[in-house]
C-alpha cells in the first residue's frame, strides 16, 4: 500500500502531514516508528494498576505524535481519553474511550505495515 491510501485506511490527513512534513520519505520515517513506541503498552499498563495520572501523561503522548502525523481518528480518540484522564481519575466512561483508542490505535498499526516501497 502507499502512504496516501495509508492515511485513507487510517482516517488520517495526508494532505495536512504532507504540508507539515513536506516529503513522504520523511512522513513514513516518523509514522514508521509508531509500531515500535512503546507509549500505548504503557498506557494499558498504567490504566491496568489504576495509576491514573500516568495513564493520562500516555494518553496525552499519543495525542501529540497523532496531531504531529496528521492521524485524525487516532487523534480523536486519544484526546477523548486524555480529556476525561485529565483530573487523575478515571469514570465510567473510561474503559469505551480506551477500547476506542485501542480499536483507532490497531487499526494505525496494521495499516503501517502495510506500507510497500518504503
């Protein structure tokens, strides 16, 4: 798969990454490392042992990589979490927002090893 249907598979913004980052070799050399950053693990680990002000420091991390690499539904659901983290605690509403990221977060993963030609 190329990039730009990389970004299409991944509702991400390929035209918005592009401006920022200006090539694609330089695109795929920062969404390549994605798979390998270990920011997700940590954030299920810390939502695991309920430590709720780490969670959300990871949450928050995603959220920037996501709005660095134009990844829009994983951006969405990464500030959802982030958000609702915020005050240390979490609700209710937690485990969806984080199934949700999870499911955005998979989704990103599967689709960048799918990239060809880079």
């Amino acid at each position: 798969m190329d990039l730009k249907t990389c970004y299409a598979v991944m509702g991400a913004d390929y035209e918005d990454v592009i401006r920022r980052l200006s090539t694609e070799d330089r695109v795929v050399r920062f969404l390549t490392r994605l798979p390998d950053d270990g920011s997700f693990a940590a954030l299920q680990a810390a939502l695991d042992r309920q430590d709720y002000q780490e969670a959300f420091r990871y949450a928050h991390t995603i959220k920037g990589i996501c709005l660095n690499l134009g990844l829009t539904a994983l951006l969405q659901s990464s500030s959802a979490l982030a958000d609702n983290l915020r005050a240390g605690q979490a609700d209710s509403s937690t485990p969806a927002l984080f199934q949700a990221l999870r499911r955005d977060y998979e989704d990103a993963v599967t689709a960048i090893r799918s990239l060809s030609g880079f």
